[in-house]
C-alpha cells in the first residue's frame, strides 16, 4: 500500500519508506533546497534510537572549550540546539545560510533519500543505531504522549504488528539501519556508525572516536566535560527539559527523555514478542556483519 494508518496518523509511502505528511513535504522540498557546505555535520538517526542524545554530544565536542554560562544546552532543549532538515529547515523556514561554520544538523531521512548535495559533499554523517527492541518500547512510550488519560495509552500489540511489519514513521527501522551501515563500510570517511549501548557501555571510548571523526582531539579534562554535560542525568534534570515545549514539536521537551538505559524491553516483552522481533533482525541483519543486539 502506498498509505496505511499507523498510531492514528496517515502515513505515505515514498522510496520504500513511511512519512507523516509534513515530513514528506519536507523531504521532498529538501531534494533541491539544501545546499550543503564541505564542513556540514549531519546527524542521522531513525526514531528513538538516541538522536536527543547525539544532538548534545556533538555541539559539545565542536563548541569547546564552553564555559558554564554559555552553554546551549542549559537555555535549549537539544532539538532547539540542532534542527531536523524535515522540521522546518528544508522549506527555508529558518536562515540557515548564515550560520556558522561547521553547522550541525539532523535528518531521519534514510540514506536513500537524503539530499543529493548532502550525499556528493565532503560534509559528514554521523548515524546512531539502537537495539530494535528498545527502539519498540521507546517509541510506544513516545506515541502515548499524544493521548489523553481517558483514552489510555495506545494498543501495545497492534504497535508490536506495526513495527514488525516495517510501518512507523521514517520506518523500516532496519532498512535504516542496514542502509546506513552497509555504506558506512564504503565511505568510512563520510559516515561514522554508532551504536547507543556501545556510548552507554563504553563513552568514553566511543566519545573519542567520535571526536576523532570529527577532526577533533580532546583532552581528558574536555573528555570528562563532555560527557557530563550531555548526560541524560544532567538534560532531564534542567529546568528547559523539566517544563519547555520545544520549537518544531508541540510535545514537552521532558518527553525526550524518558529512562536512557538498554534492554528495557524486558520489562515489556513476551517470550513470544522477543522470538518474532529476534527473528526478523537475525533474517535482515544475516551476512551483514551489523549485530543490534548488544
Ligand atoms: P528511552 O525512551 O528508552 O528512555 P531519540 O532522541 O532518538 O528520540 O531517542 C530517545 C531515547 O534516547 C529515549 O530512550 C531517551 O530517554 C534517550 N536519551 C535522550 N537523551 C539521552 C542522553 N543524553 N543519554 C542517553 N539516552 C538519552
């Protein structure tokens, strides 16, 4: 089908994936409107697979050194801080031609379907992937917050069938994901492939390798810096994310930041959910070299 209902919302399908109607406008507007510069950082993610976490690591480890009172993220939920090309910035909505080089920016257009300037420019990619799992549950959560407390949080299994079958919004989760993987092993230089349980198990070491990509080193002190001021624990305490409404969504900022961990998904799954999930990214993922499950 071309166009399916999912959590409520019409979606359209165009170049195997599925948008919300403002996002495909945006997209396709983009095709020709964004004109990338050599020194573009473009963050890459599908839903919930750590994107307000990114989002705050890189204007961190690319504005230093930040003292205290100026940093973004203290003012600005990290949506603010880094726009979505498909939320406004591909249909001009914001001057963007006069910003500082390097800009940051974030897409959740798959590979396939990003902009051909940002595709044959030097400008970087950095993509963040998330156990499928967890990007399930998190998105649940995500797509409750615009029901009211009468109607109760949304149906958990026709959710499960949704995923399972590819359509939610930017999905296929794993045609994403693969896609970005598969030419991040081509263009090693272009596009950096993180994964959201290796910064959690190791940050250090994957905060550095980031940096690196980046074309920066870091100190230990600028490493430790970073790393604290793109917590989770930090930017879910802050008064912005406490109570602001962020440009662009009328959600409240709190809502991206839930819980930050891995492997919730224990607490919501059954035996059965994990075989079918399981089995469909053993089947996608086979001869790839990309595991998710970590
Ligand atoms: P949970 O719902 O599992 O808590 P996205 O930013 O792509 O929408 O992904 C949201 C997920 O990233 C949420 O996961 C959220 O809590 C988590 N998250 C947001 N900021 C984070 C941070 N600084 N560190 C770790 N996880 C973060």
């Amino acid at each position: 089908p071309k166009q399916i209902t999912w959590f409520e919302i019409e979606l359209y399908q165009w170049q195997g994936s599925w948008y919300w109607p403002p996002h495909l406008e945006a997209a396709l507007a983009g095709q020709t409107f964004f004109e990338a510069r050599d020194d573009d950082i473009i963050i890459a993610s599908s839903l919930k697979a750590g994107t307000t976490w990114l989002k705050s690591l890189v204007p961190c480890i690319i504005n230093l050194p930040v003292d205290e009172d100026n940093d973004p993220l203290i003012k600005n939920n990290p949506h603010e801080v880094v726009s979505t090309l498909e939320i406004g910035v591909f249909q001009g909505k914001q001057n963007i031609s006069i910003l500082p080089s390097p800009r940051i920016f974030h897409t959740h257009l798959p590979y396939n379907s990003v902009p051909d300037a940002i595709k044959n420019s030097n400008c970087k990619i950095v993509y963040i992937a998330r156990n499928p799992k967890d990007v399930f549950v998190s998105l649940w959560h995500f797509m409750n917050i615009f029901r009211t407390q009468e109607q109760g949080p949304f149906s958990m299994d026709k959710a499960f069938e949704s995923f399972c079958n590819g359509v939610h919004s930017f999905g296929p989760n794993l045609d994403h994901v693969l896609e970005y993987w598969n030419k991040s092993l081509v263009l090693p230089q272009k596009i950096l492939f993180l994964k959201y349980e290796e910064l959690k198990l190791n940050p250090k070491e994957q905060v550095l390798k980031l940096a690196s990509f980046l074309g920066k080193s870091l100190s230990n002190n600028e490493l430790d810096n970073i790393l604290w001021r793109s917590s989770f624990e930090r930017l879910k305490n802050l008064d912005v994310n406490k109570s602001g409404n962020s440009s662009g969504f009328s959600i409240p900022n709190s809502s991206f930041f839930r819980l930050g961990t891995t492997g919730d998904w224990k607490n919501y799954f059954t035996p059965e959910m994990q075989e079918r999930l399981d089995e469909i990214v053993r089947l996608k993922c086979e001869g790839s070299g990309l595991t998710l499950d970590i």
